[in-house]
C-alpha cells in the first residue's frame, strides 16, 4: 500500500524526492542525459569538421526521428502499464501503404488520409487491447501477430515500393519552419536559418501531452499503479483491466500519428519500411529508464533515448566505416548494456 | 436385453470418442489432418510420390509429401528446442532466424575463405559443423545468461541477438557473398544414388536423439519442473538458472544444426534474407502442439506434428499463388485464433469449475 500510495499520487512522489534525492527512474534518466551530452560533446570535439558543430544537425536529429519520438512515446505508456506491444513497425508500413495508395488513386486529401492513418492505429491498439485485457492473452504474442498481420496485410495491398504522388501533400511535407536567431554559416559565410520540419512541432506536443497525461491525470497514474502491481491497484478500487485496454488504445493512437508522421516525412511506402521500428521505440523507452517490469518510466527519459540513440548511429555512421553492419551492432549493443543496468539495478533493490 | 447392450455399446463409443478429443495430441493431428485433406482437394495428385532422376541422373524421390517433408527440417528442429525454451523460461527466443544468419556466416566463411568462388572447400565440413554448432550455441548462451542470471524476460534478452543477428552474420562473412562448391551441397539436398533427401534423415536422427534424452535423462523432468514452479524446484534441490541456461543452450545446438541445413541447401548465405520470420513459423509450431505459451508441461511430439502442419499450411498457400509477403496475415490469423482457444477465459467456458476459476480470474496475475 506504501508503494501504492507512493506512486499513486503526484504530491506524494515530489515530498519523496525531496528526501531521496535519486530514484531508480531518474538515476536512469541522468544516466542517459549525461550520455547524450558527452557523446555530443565529444562528437562536436573530435567529429567537428563532420558536420557536428552545426545547430542544423541538432535539428536534423529530430527531422529524422520525429516518428520515432511519437511512436516511443506510446511504447512507453504500454511499457509503464506493464504490457508491452511490437506490431508498432508493422502499423506504420501499413498506415504509409495504405495512405499513400489512397492519395495517389482514391483522390484523398491531407485530412481523410490522417484520419485513416489514426483508424488504423486504433484500430490496432484496439483489438490487441481487447485481447490482452479482456482475453488474458500474453502481450508480446498478441502484438507479434499484429505485427505480422500489419506487414502481411502491406504485401495484400501492394507488394512493390510505391511514392506519393499528390501534389498538395508534396508541397505541404516539404515545406519547414525557419527557427528564428539559429542557424550556421556556409563556406562563403552567408547566414542560412535552422529548419525544422512540421512533423517535429507535433511530435514536441505530444511528448508534453503524455507527460502532462503521466503525471497530472487519474488515467496517468493508473497506468502507474497497474504496472507498478495489479492486485495492489485491483483493491484500490482501479478497474485494471479497462486501464490496460486503454494502455493498449493510446499506443495504437500514437502509433497511427507516428506512422503519417513517418509517411510525412518519406512519402512512400513499402513492404519493408520501418523494419525494426518497434526495436528502436522499445530501445528508446528502456534507455529513457523505463523498467521492463512496468510501473516506472517517463516520457522525457523517453525523448532522450531516442536523441541518444540517434546520435550514437550519425557517430557511427561518420566514424567512417563503410561498413553496413555497424549500426544495427552498435543498436544492439547499447540495448544490452541498458537492460543489463536496468536489471542490476532491480536487484539490487529486492534486495 | 439388446436395447441395452446396445445403450452400453454407444456409451462406451461416446467415451471412447471423448478420449480421443482429449488426448492431448487431438488438435495438432486433426490439424494436419484437416490441411492434407483440403490440400488433396485443391490438388488431387498431392499424396502421389514417384521416382525421379535429378540433373546428375541420380534417382530421386519426387512429390508434394517428400518436400514438406524435405522443407520442414529446419522448422521441426527449431521447435524442439523451442519447446524446451518455452517450457522452462516462460518465453520464446525471437532471435533464432537472426542465430542461423550467424551461424550460415560462420560456416560460409570458413568453408569459403575470402574467395567468392573458390574451387575446394577451405576446411573439411565436419569442422564448419561442429564450429557452426558452437557458434548456434555461443549464441544460445548469450540468451541463457541474460535471462538464467539477470532474470530477463526471454522475448526482450533475445530481442538484442534479434536486432543484430543479422548484422553480425553480414559481419563475420565480411561483406562477400561466396558460394560453396556443390559438393558442400549433399547435406541439404541428396547423397548421390540415395533418393531420399538428406534434410528427412537429420530430421529422424534429431527426433530419435530428442526422444532417447527426454526418455533417459532428467532433461524432460527438470525443464517441467522449473516451468511449473520456479520456487518449488529450488526448494527441491534444483538450480532453475542452470536449468534455463542449459535450455537455450540447447537451443543454440538446434539452431546450428539448422544453419548447416540450410547452408548447404544453396550453399550459399544472404545473412539479411535467410530464413526470414522463421521465430514466427516455429513459435507458431509449439503453440499448435499443444504447448502452453506461458510455460510448464510440454508436449515433444505436438510440437514435431505442428512443425510439419505449417510447412503444410506454407506450401499450400503458395500452390495457391499467395505472395510470399502476404504469408503471414494468414499465420498471424491462426495463431491468434490457437491462442484464443488456450486463454483461461474460454476454457472457462468449457468447464465444470467455471464459477471457480471465473472468481479467480482478473486478478491480473499474468505479467509476461
């Protein structure tokens, strides 16, 4: 019940930390934090003539992982709440097939292909939330079977590589928004703005709103409180079952906002997009210190993760080997060294 | 006198039939049953096997039989230590199909150097089995230590090996694509003058092998007992991390065999395309045996007939021209569908003690 209680209300969690300075979540936090900032540091140090001093890279950082911010967003909400889901890869190959055979030959406009790519996520995150809270099924093999019925389904529709072709949608993904005051110097020294693109506008937003829906709201902290023990949260009078479900139905909300994300931000679609997707959400999640077990975790952690990770492949990547192998190893390989922490520190503390 | 005998006679069919339905081998077999009827119906000359001659001239046998036989190797060995993974560890290892691009690396690159053609083999073939096995099992103890020691869950500690399996298959070969001379190739297709395929004979050695250990060793015992109880069997003098550790160890020798089979099927290795989303086929083949998901009693033989039912299921969906992307919606289907049937929710339905177990359901003591 102390636990409960601990982790139950908001007020409660602050009083506590004030007396401990440092929990298991946020040592994982300052861990990751601090790793980002080195790895950037040294990056900027050594890897400078690379492209790494420019602010643009910064935000290319999170041109290119928009998606995966959002998507990570609702792994983390499924991890909290003690479920886990990996059809996440299989729903944005899906949702970009689908829009985009749409836009190109049914004549949809930006709107009505946003509102399939959502349908297609609730879809999802519906079905598998009714099957793993109201049939008992075990998570990961639900999901695995969403995960190949989301790519299987891709091959239904169109099993070859395809690009949008629709002009409005075109114009509008690659337009991007001058970050005012910011920006580097070319060769010639002309001054040229940062740009940021719109996908990462929203996904900012919705970092903030699952934060703020983590912490603030009852359905937040009921995530919490299940993850953290169900039969505890059981007789606190929580209805366990409808807050996994509901678990269950944001992932696939944010997974269907994730996928037009990424269907903005590549404008095409094929069988094998977004392979390993659901391993980069969940890498990030864990990096971000959300435990495995549920019950513990925040979406910033979450943001950073996925900034960590995508620092770590672009150092990779300029490191200079050829190589196509290096960054899946290197993925892998912080993966380990996370879940290995995570576990050693889980111990430490039944202990 | 005879209306009753008669009465007697139908009681004991009723019971009779009932103890077949319950036998804990009627689903996979009717399975499989179901599958080579609708396949003769699709294809009447299905179960026809003839003699054939291959392009060396050598006899062969020809049919649909002998190449579910022939093309279900891998899956049938994988799900033997599948099960076994499944039984004492609670989960299922995702990263099999990313272990055998390992182990195709490790056997590809020594049997081929650094020649992408070469005219011999580099080392002698017994030697790439046996470093391929070890390389599978390296593998497998990876997994084994991160789930027996730091108590990760199976499906996460394998989703590292999962990610860069496949990388670190690429890796080892070192970027090249050689192909090995077609003498390597007996042992994934025919011993010349021998018509039976060499995949089919493994296959039977592996299960007579399989079945001699669990019969004569504690093996089978030892894997249900951590499965049931984790606890109880510490209590009882066992040491459930050894236990699991020596499952996925096992594991890791499955997959080696099957990484030299499927090497030597083409002799050649594309580390990123081998066996794609096999980890679904043979978790797929444990759940139609019979076998819980979650853990505990196990059932050896259900896990081979359900082996065998998805290669049956996979060959049909190609005679009917399903791309081979589109494969998995179907399996996908059916799996969700097998595991529907096991939750504690239906079989409630099903039985006597349904206040029971229905009071004791919801109680959200499930955590995979």
């Amino acid at each position: 019940m102390i636990k409960m209680n601990k982790t139950l209300s908001a007020e409660g969690v602050s009083v506590r930390r004030g007396r401990q300075p440092l929990s298991d979540s946020s040592f994982l936090l300052t861990i990751t934090i601090s790793m980002f900032i080195a790895i950037y540091a040294l990056a900027i140090a050594f890897l400078g003539d690379k492209g790494f001093s420019k602010i643009q890279m910064f935000f290319n950082l999170f041109n290119e992982n928009a998606a995966l911010i959002v998507i990570a967003c609702g792994l983390t909400i499924v991890m909290i709440s003690g479920s886990i889901d990996i059809s996440v890869g299989g729903v944005t190959a899906l949702i970009c097939t689908a829009c985009t055979v749409c836009l190109n030959n049914h004549g949809f406009n930006f709107y009505t292909a946003l509102i399939l790519a959502l349908a297609i996520g609730l879809a999802f995150g519906i079905i598998q939330g009714f099957l793993v809270a109201y049939m008992e099924m075990q998570p990961f093999i639900v999901t695995l079977a969403g995960m190949f019925m989301g790519r299987g389904l891709v091959a239904l529709i169109e099993v070859n590589q395809i690009q949008v072709r629709n002009e409005a949608f075109e114009k509008l993904s690659g337009s991007r928004i001058i970050v005012p005051f910011l920006g580097d110097y070319n060769k010639k020294g002309v001054f040229i703005p940062s740009k940021l693109e719109y996908g990462v506008v929203v996904a900012i937003l919705i970092v903030i709103v699952c934060y703020l829906l983590l912490k603030k709201t009852r359905l937040g902290r009921s995530f919490y409180a299940v993850g953290g023990n169900a039969q505890s949260a059981l007789m606190m009078g929580i209805n366990v079952r409808k807050t996994r479900f509901l678990a269950h139905v944001l992932c696939g909300l944010l997974a269907g906002i994730g996928g037009f994300l990424y269907l903005f931000h590549t404008r095409s679609g094929s069988v094998q997009q977004a392979t390993g997707l659901e391993m980069d959400a969940i890498a990030a999640s864990i990096i971000g210190g959300t435990l495995l077990t549920g019950g513990v975790g925040n979406v910033i952690g979450t943001l950073f993760g996925v900034l960590t990770s995508g620092i770590v492949l672009l150092v990779v990547t300029a490191i200079g080997s050829q190589d196509p192998w290096w960054p899946q190893i290197t993925r892998a390989a912080m993966l380990c060294f996370f879940i290995v922490l995570q576990s050693i520190i889980c111990s430490r503390k039944k202990k | 006198m005879s209306k009753n005998s008669n009465k007697q006679g139908s009681k004991a069919f009723a019971a009779a039939i009932k103890n077949v339905v319950r036998h804990r081998l009627f689903i996979p077999i009717a399975f499989l049953a179901i599958l080579i009827l609708l396949n003769v119906f699709i294809n009447p000359g299905f179960l026809r096997i003839s003699m054939g001659r291959d392009s060396a001239g050598n006899p062969v046998l020809i049919g649909n039989l002998i190449n579910i036989l022939n093309n279900a190797t891998e899956l049938v060995i994988l799900a033997i230590g599948m099960t076994l993974v499944t039984a004492a560890s609670k989960g299922q290892d995702i990263s099999v199909g990313a272990n055998i691009a390992i182990v195709g690396g490790v056997i590809m690159r020594l049997l081929c150097g650094n020649e992408t053609q070469p005219t011999q083999l580099h080392a002698p073939v017994i030697v790439a089995f046996l470093l391929g096995c070890l390389a599978g099992m390296l593998c497998g103890a990876f997994n084994g230590i991160l789930v027996a020691r730091f108590n990760i869950q199976p499906m996460i500690a394998t989703l590292i090996l999962f990610t860069a399996g496949r990388s670190i298959g690429s890796m080892v070969m070192g970027g090249l694509k050689p192909k090995a001379v077609s003498s390597f190739g007996i042992y994934g297709n025919f011993i010349p003058g021998f018509p039976v395929p060499t995949p089919i004979i493994i296959t039977l050695v592996v299960i007579i092998i399989t079945f001699i250990a669990l019969k004569r060793t504690n093996l089978g015992l030892y894997t249900r007992a951590v499965g049931i109880n984790d606890k109880a069997s510490r209590l009882n003098g066992l040491n459930p991390a050894l236990v699991k550790f020596i499952t996925f160890v096992i594991m890791g020798l499955c997959v080696g065999v099957a990484g030299f089979i499927q090497s030597s099927r083409v002799q050649t290795v594309n580390p990123y395309t081998i066996v794609p989303s096999i980890e679904m086929d043979v978790i797929l083949a444990v759940a139609l045996g019979g076998n819980s998901l979650s853990g505990g009693k196990f059932n050896m033989a259900g896990s081979v007939i359900g082996a065998y039912t998805i290669q049956t299921l996979t060959s049909m969906l190609t005679t009917l021209n399903v791309n081979t992307n589109a494969v998995p919606v179907f399996k996908a289907a059916i799996i969700i569908v097998l595991v529907i049937i096991q939750t504690p929710i239906v079989k409630s339905f099903f039985s006597k003690r349904a206040i029971l177990s229905r009071l004791t359901a919801g109680s959200g003591k499930e955590r995979s």
